[in-house]
C-alpha cells in the first residue's frame, strides 16, 4: 500500500484526507480501463466521476459560490493519477476546461455549463495553444472580430486535450485591444457552432484525446466572452496559476506509484539467493526516489495550501511544484524502469505505461524551461533595488 502519512501534514485538513482515502478506494473500485479506446474512456470516467460526485471539485457551485479548494484538486490528481492516468486526465480537464468560467465567468455562463461539467453531463476543453505560438501565448494569432451583433472566430488551435469529444471550450482569441498579450479575449465556444471543426485528431505516445481546431468565420453571441475585453491573457494565466499546480501532483502519483511498484520488485525478486532489495546499490535507489517523492509532494502542497489561504497569485510556487515534480517523477520512473530490468520496458506492464504518461507533463501547460523564466523572473523581482 502507497505511503499515507503525507495526508497528516500541516497543509492538509481531516477533511482532506477523508476525500484522499475515499477517493482512493472508489479508484480502487474502477478496476482495468481500456486504453485502446480513449475516447470512449473518456467518456466513461467524465460520467462516472460525475455521476459519483467527484467532479464537484473542479468547478464552482453557481447557486453557492466558494473559491476552489486547490488542494483537494490536487489530492484528487494525484489519486487518480497513482491508479490510472486517463482517469487523472478525464477529471483534470473537466477543472481546467472550465477553470475561465469559475473564476470569470457572468452568473449566466457559470448556470449554463458548470451544473454539466460538474456531474459529467457535458465534457470541458481549454483551447489556448496554437500552431506557431506554442507556450508564447501572448503572440497567438486567431482572432475573434466584432461585427456588430456577434463575435467572429477565425484561426487554428492545436494540442488541444478533449479536442474532438468535448462539448464546451474555453477558447482565447485576439480582439485587438493592444499588442501582444494586451489584445486577447476569452470566449465560451459550444462544441456544435457552425464554422467550427475539428481539423486533424494527433496521436501521442500515452495516447489522450489531442486535436487541432479549425475556425472559419465561425459565429458567437456577444454574451459568449468570458469577463471583460483584452482580459484574456490575465485570465488564462489566473487559470493556469491555479491547475499548473495539479499538473505537478499528478507527476506525483505516477511517482508514488513508480516507487510502490519498484519496492514489490526488488523485495520479491531474488538475485542469488537474496532479495533484490538486499543490494545496497538498489537501496541507494530506493532512497533516491522516496526523498524525490517527498520533496516533490512538499512543494506541490505548499503552493496548493499558499493558494487556498487567500494569496492572489502563486506564480513562482505554483511553477516550482510543477518544475520540481514533473523533472524528478521522470526520474523516478526511470529508476523504476531500470529495476524492473527487461520486464521494465515491456509493452502492457506498469512502469511501462508510466513511463510514457510521465514525458507530456514536462511539456503541457508550461514546458519546464517556461517554468524556469518564471521563477528567475519572480525571484529576481522581489530583489532589492540595487
């Protein structure tokens, strides 16, 4: 069984933890997912998760609002992620799809979507990455166009998670208020508008639904844009401060799991008569990935408990968590990998498969080096003059 004690830190309440071991045991309950099919998987989780109430997490109740608790986001991530990574992909896309109508959202297009996404009637999708822009969002080029009485989409967004199955997307165009991150927009685009489609379906290495939009003078109501005009980088990034940090405990369930699944090799396996556990080389291993794992969970659950105490921003924590967890899970994995010897890279085993979900963490919502700009950027800013 997982390593439990981190549940009784100082940034974590009983309540927490009673949601942690719940959790834990319905993902217990789920049993073998068919990832041959992800689509269909997809759906399958975003229903059952929701239809078990532990979506309620990922969006705000429009008829009782409250912040969102980032660390339960996060405990959920990393949950699911330790049992199955689709179904920590199909839970975090339902917060993060809607993450721009929770925090900016009008009363209107909170009471349309949110009840949806929240018990799996409607899957979410956030479209903010473009062919030639990649993490450079504020030199994104599609562009949203008022004519007057409707908002007109033109342009490409790609990478897009959920892109083909979901019926809603938070999507962010420029609208031309200033130059660079001054001019964009964020917009609530219903899967089935017209002049929408989905151009091309990309296949991955841990395969996820993935596609590439096209827009084609698709139309909008004036009420689909998400808080004011030109806000639309201000609110991708409030979105991003908020789930980049469940980026990094989903790196650390697939840690934690690589580390249980390394212990049961090396303690049942026998070299010459011994456990492999006996060796101290592997020892040295062992003790390698637990101080990763631990250390890597210490900053995940610091920025989620800094968020949830009322800090505004938590740019450099939220980018150390996801930095630190994402670098050092791809390490642990490794080492998973090797002391499971050839069986380690064997198709169907489970460091196998961690092996391949681990790599795209490092990449989504902020590329490490991206993570790095940011922490220099923050700490050289709170230096003293001079």
């Amino acid at each position: 069984m997982a390593d439990r004690s981190y549940l009784d830190w100082p940034f974590l309440t009983p309540a927490h933890k009673e949601h942690a071991l719940s959790l834990d045991s319905w993902a217990e309950a789920l049993g073998t997912i068919d990832h041959k099919d992800t689509d269909n998987a997809c759906r399958m989780l975003v229903a059952r998760l929701g239809a078990d109430g532990w979506l309620n997490t990922t969006a705000v109740d429009p008829a009782n609002p409250a912040p969102l608790d980032v660390r339960k986001l996060c405990l959920s991530r990393e949950t699911l992620a330790r049992h199955d990574g689709l179904a920590d992909f199909a839970f975090a896309m339902q917060g993060l799809g809607t993450g721009a109508i929770s925090l900016f959202g009008s009363p209107e297009q909170q009471s349309e979507w949110l009840p949806l996404t929240r018990t799996g009637q409607a899957i979410s999708a956030f479209a903010l990455t473009e062919p030639q822009s990649g993490s450079d969002v504020a030199n994104s080029t599609m562009t949203a166009r008022d004519d007057g009485e409707a908002w007109v989409l033109d342009g490409e967004k790609t990478w897009i998670s959920n892109g083909g199955i979901a019926d809603v997307y938070t999507l962010f165009a420029r609208t031309g208020e200033g130059p660079g991150a001054r001019g964009l927009s964020a917009f609530v685009v219903p899967a089935n508008t017209p002049g929408f489609e989905i151009a091309e379906r990309l296949d991955t290495i841990a395969p996820h639904p993935l596609a590439t939009l096209r827009f084609d003078g698709a139309r909008l109501p004036k009420s689909a844009l998400i808080g004011a005009r030109g806000q639309g980088f201000k609110i991708a990034m409030s979105v991003l401060d908020v789930f980049r940090t469940t980026v990094a405990s989903a790196a650390l369930g697939f840690a934690r799991r690589a580390l249980d699944e390394a212990v049961a090799r090396v303690t049942t396996r026998e070299v010459q008569g011994k456990p492999l556990a006996d060796l101290q080389m592997v020892q040295a291993h062992i003790a390698d990935m637990a101080l990763r794992v631990d250390a890597a969970a210490l900053l995940v659950y610091r920025a989620a408990w800094t968020k949830d105490s009322g800090a505004p921003r938590v740019s450099r924590e939220a980018a150390m968590a996801k930095l630190f967890a994402t670098d050092e899970a791809q390490k642990v994995i490794d080492a998973a990998v090797q002391l499971h010897g050839g069986d380690g890279v064997r198709s169907g085993l489970t460091v196998e498969r961690l092996y391949r979900e681990i790599r795209a963490l490092r990449i989504y919502e902020g590329a490490s080096d991206v993570q790095k700009v940011i922490i220099a950027r923050q700490t050289l800013d709170a230096a003293p003059a001079g």
